[in-house]
C-alpha cells in the first residue's frame, strides 16, 4: 500500500483518529511529507532484552506507518546507552557494555518482528552504536556542539526536572547525541521524520534544527501521549512489576490477564491504540455496558495477545481463562472483525502453574503462605487479610479460615486451583 494512492487515508489521519498524537511539528507539512512513501523512526532503549507494555504505542505507530507504504525505522541506542537518556529520569540509570547492547538488540529484533517486516529493507533495524562510538570528541564539539545553545538546552523540560538531583555531563550530552541521530538518519537514509514520546519533543527538535542548520532542508516530529490508565497508573505496571512483551519475563496467561483487567473507562482508547480493528466497528464501545464491555475486554486482550504472542499462545490464554472464569459470549454484530472464536474450554494448561513436592502437600502449606509464594499476594500478611476479607478460593470455593493448611486431600483432577479475587490464578500441580 502507498500513501500516495488517493484511495488511501493519509497515515497521519490514522494515527490522529487513533488517539496516537500529542504534538507534531507543521501538520500541512508533515502530511505532504506523509503523501509519498517516507522513512519514519523511532528510538527504543536497549536496557533489557525485552520491551514491555508501555513500548506498544511506538511499536504500534511504526506498524502503522509500514501498513500504509512507509519504511520505519528502528533505532536501537546503543551508543546513546553508553550514556544514558535523563528524559522522565530522576536519577541516572545503569550504564551498559557494548556486548550486553548486542545481546540486547537481537532479542527486541525478534519481538518487533512480530509488529514489522524487516525482509528486504521493509524495515529496518539500525544500532547508533555504529556511528555514535567511533565519533571523535574535538571534531563532534566542532562540528555539532556549536549549533546547540546550553541556555536553550537547560530549558528543556528533561534538563529542568535533573537538575534539581543532579545532572551529571555524560547525560548532558545526550540531546546532542539524539540529534545527531536525526541528522545522520536524514542525511544517509533519507529519513525526516522522528517521532517518540511527549516526553522526547525538546530532543526531536534539537534534531529538527540541526539538520536545518547542516543540510539545509526542513524535518518533522510527531509525539505521542504519555499514557496512564483512567486510574492514573502508569500503562505497563503493576503490582508485581513491569508487563513484558517477552513470554519468559510474563507469561502469555498473565500478559491476556493484564488487558482484561482493563479499567472500562480505558477499553475504547485502548482498542483504538493496541489493536487494528477498523475505527468504526471500535467507536460502538462507546455505549456499552456491563456484561457487554467485559466482552469487548476479552477482545481487546486476545487482539493484543495475538500481536505480542501469536494466534495460539493467544488462544491458549483466552481458552484458559474461560475455563477458569467461564466464557464471555460475543453480542451479535459486536467488534466483527476480531476472529476472537468460541472456545472449547480445553486449554486450560495455559494458566500459571507450579510444581510443588508431594511431601509438602502431606504436611499441609498455609493457605496464606502459599498464596503469597504463588505471587497471588504481595507478601503473607496481604494474603491473610485477604483470605479474611472472602477474597481467597481454593477449587472455587472460598477459605472461611485464615490458618487453613491446603493439602492432599484439595487435589483435584490432578491439581490444585487458587484463586485470589475474581482475576488472579494460579494452579499447583504434584511433583
């Protein structure tokens, strides 16, 4: 698909319509940029070897672009996390080696090859290792640093927020370097649009001036909203830390848990920004309610379970749930073009389990003890309040005694359900 085709909506009405735009430079130019196939990038950290749920919209952008004839490109920093991004930060974050980055790197080409098409140039995956580390210190101050003004860089608001902990010179440096990378992706890949989060403005347009300054020609930005749920929770974290892309880090059980714990005030922005599902099919969340909008939860979580995991750790997660928490049947004429199917019920193996020694189960484990090793619970004390409040089931039914020891005799078809409030599960099995 080409943008330049008049059949098709320009990708910049996309991802407005999608919820997807907080700030862009000249939207007239942006989009006649946009009307011909363009290089577009973004950058994604390569501090771990997984990204996590809050990395979804930029991944999700850069699909888009591809959908609609443009080549994404993404920039792996790892040169710029030899240094490190005080952007959002409050103190400096851990500094990596170059064979840690490499390692890094390959793992996240493998989750975004889910999202893009990397054959043939389609996309591409480019390291800023490869030019940023063998840059010379005198000819970079020379060459770059003279175009940047350290009033106008203490301004931004990344700078402004460190410099009341502490803002050391290594991350001084880094709008300098981000900059850098726009100009050298615009001047060797024809590259003039970088776009990132809200967060990134300052640094996208340091980029913008500077290839205005050295190759004479204009370059765009377009950021997205930092998101938060409708709760004020930051997208991606929860209790028991940060949501993974990667099936070792969540597993796909707790990754389809995740997005049906969707608050329903978030499922119709949530749909539009995680899913593909056409804008007017989404647009009839609006109104539901109820049973209604749980189902539109189940859709939202096996969609962005499919992007993430694929089609049968997506069905293995939804079967599973069913089987736990009973299937949520589909209204007539509702989403239809999620190929969410009727489930059977027989996948319940998807659901988090643990092998536990059969001596132990002879002696008895403590209800509570056992919730919270299970990660059901944050600690014991929380899993004695809540067995207390009625929250706490074994087999489906509720532990009335908070000093209950779960044995033997609990065994059934083989294993053990727990389950803490109506969202969290977890099966133990005998080793």
């Amino acid at each position: 698909m080409i943008s330049g085709d008049p059949e098709l909506p320009n990708v910049f009405d996309i991802l407005e319509g999608r919820g997807f735009v907080a700030q862009a430079t000249d939207v007239d130019e942006l989009k006649q940029y946009l009307s011909q196939p363009s290089s577009c990038y973004i950058g994604f950290d390569p501090t771990a070897d997984s990204l996590h749920v809050g990395s979804l919209v930029p991944i999700m952008a850069l699909a888009h672009m591809q959908r609609q004839g443009h080549r994404p490109i993404v920039l792996v920093g790892g040169g710029t996390g030899l240094v490190g991004d005080p952007s959002g930060k409050t103190e400096m974050r851990q500094l990596l080696t170059l064979d840690r980055i490499e390692s890094n790197v390959a793992a996240l080409k493998e989750q975004l090859s889910r999202f893009l098409d990397f054959r043939d140039d389609r996309a591409l995956l480019l390291n800023n290792a490869q030019w940023l580390v063998e840059l010379r210190y005198i000819e970079f101050l020379r060459d770059i640093g003279k175009h940047f003004s350290v009033n106008r860089m203490l301004a931004a608001e990344s700078y402004k927020i460190r410099l009341e902990s502490g803002l050391n010179f290594i991350e001084f440096n880094y709008m300098l370097l981000q900059a850098y990378d726009f100009y050298h992706l615009a001047q060797n890949r024809d590259c003039y649009l970088q776009m990132g989060g809200d967060d990134q403005w300052g640094n996208i347009v340091a980029g913008i001036d500077l290839i205005r300054k050295k190759l004479h020609k204009g370059a765009h930005a377009l950021t997205f909203p930092l998101l938060t749920t409708a709760s004020g929770a930051k997208m991606g974290k929860t209790a028991a830390g940060a949501v993974w892309l990667s099936a070792d880090r969540t597993s796909p059980f707790d990754f389809y848990q995740y997005w049906i714990n969707t608050d329903d005030r978030d499922v119709e922005r949530f749909l539009k920004l995680y899913t593909f599902l056409p804008l007017n099919e989404i647009e009839q969340v609006g109104v539901l309610e109820g049973k209604d909008l749980n189902v539109c939860k189940s859709i939202l979580a096996y969609e962005v379970t499919k992007l993430v995991h694929g089609r049968e750790s997506a069905l293995s997660a939804i079967e599973a749930a069913f089987s736990v928490f009973g299937e949520r049947r589909l209204p007539h004429g509702l989403l239809p073009s999620s190929d969410i199917p009727r489930m059977s019920g027989e996948r319940a193996d998807a659901v988090p389990t643990t092998i536990v020694l059969k001596e132990r189960l002879d002696d008895g484990i403590p209800a509570f003890e056992l919730f919270a090793e299970m990660d059901l619970c944050e600690s014991r004390s929380a899993a004695r309040r809540l067995i207390l409040q009625g929250g706490a089931y074994i087999n489906e039914e509720r532990i009335t005694h908070v000093d209950l020891r779960v044995g033997a005799a609990h065994l059934k078809d083989g294993g053990i359900l727990l389950k803490a409030g109506k969202k969290k599960v977890h099966r133990i099995k005998v080793d």
